[in-house]
C-alpha cells in the first residue's frame, strides 16, 4: 500500500505549529492526518477511533487569547493554526 492512501489528495504543504514546534502537514487532511503523516509509526499503532467518538486525539488550539478544544480526527488542519496542547495519546517522533 502506497503511503498517500491514507491522505486526502493535495498539492502542498501548510504549516501549523505544534506545540512551539513549526511543521509542515498535507492541506486538506485533518489534524490527526497531519500527525501521521509527521508520525507514521506512532500515531498509525495509537489509540484513535478516526472517527471522533473516544476522544483520544483532542487538541487544543489557539484562538484569540483563548485556547479551543477539538477533536483532531474531525479539524482540517489550516495554514498557520497554532496547537498550544495535546492529549496524552498523542505520541509524535519527529
């Protein structure tokens, strides 16, 4: 298996930042998406549902002054978003 099935077609690379970290992710694919592309081994064997009902993938996001919890398994990741936590199950190696 070619590892571009996992990943919604795209033609470039948008950078968020991820916990202080600058990264580069596949624009139109989610978050969760983004980490394994970043993590293909740790976040492909973690304990995700991919579908947003075990919450093991949530994150939070920088929003104004505030911060947003959402789940990364169901958030496109966008050019610029900035990631200021992450759940525990979120293992990246990169």
């Amino acid at each position: 298996m070619d590892l571009q099935d996992f990943f919604q077609p795209y033609e470039k690379l948008v950078e968020i930042d991820i916990v202080g970290r600058k990264c580069s992710v596949p624009e139109n694919n989610t978050l969760l998406r983004g980490f394994q592309f970043l993590s293909m081994e740790t976040i492909s064997y973690g304990d995700f549902c991919w579908n947003g009902d075990c919450l093991n993938c949530q994150v939070w996001i920088k929003n104004g002054d505030k911060e947003k919890g959402v789940i990364s398994c169901r958030t496109n990741a966008s050019d610029g978003m900035e990631i200021v936590r992450m759940s525990d199950e979120i293992e990246l190696e990169f």
